[in-house]
C-alpha cells in the first residue's frame, strides 16, 4: 500500500512546525510588548522601536534558516511540497513585516 506521505516527509514537515513555533511565541510577545515603548515620541522611544525591529527581524531571519535546513532534506523527497511550503513560507513573512511595519507607524503617528 502505497502512502502519499512517507515517514520522513511528515517528521520534515514535523521538524518545520517544531522548530518555528518558539520563533512564533517570540514574535507574538514582542508585538504584544511593543507599544508600551511608544507612549511618547523621544529618543528612548525611538531607540527602543528600532530594537523591536531589528529583534523582529532577526527572529524571522532565523526561522527562516531553519526552514531552510529542513526544506533541503523535504526536497530530495517531495519536491514540489517542499516549493509549496518555502513560497507559502515566503509570502508569511513578507506579510508579517509589512503588517509589523504598518502597527509601528500606526502606534507611532497616533502620539
């Protein structure tokens, strides 16, 4: 009986799921946190914006590689998954930051 999924294509798929959800966690507190630096427009509040996102940034940067490394060996079984994956992966990110972009300037031109 032939599966459309093997073993090793789902634990890739597994290790893809397990390894950026902490990312995930890390991003959701980090725009949790976030606006409660930008109560006032100086320049700790400006600092501390630009950490934000560079923080953010490095964690999708991160989460990235590490999708990556997984995508390789996904490749060699499913190659059009692991497409599939990488450019739904992609677009989430892209996504994802044009929105961190947009609350950041929205929280601060609203001071």
């Amino acid at each position: 009986m032939s599966l459309f999924f093997d073993r090793k294509t789902l634990e890739a798929i597994r290790d893809i799921i397990r390894e950026t959800m902490l990312g995930n966690v890390a991003i959701v507190l980090l725009i949790n946190i976030s606006p409660d630096y930008m109560v006032q427009k100086n320049s700790p509040s400006i600092i501390m914006l630009s950490v934000f996102i560079l923080i953010i940034i490095c964690i999708e940067l991160w989460m990235l590689l590490s999708v990556i490394n997984y995508l390789s060996a996904l490749r060699t079984r499913r190659s059009k998954l692991a497409l599939i994956i990488f450019i739904l992966w992609m677009c989430l990110i892209l996504a994802l930051t044009i929105r961190y972009f947009i609350m950041f300037s929205n929280a601060w031109s609203n001071q």
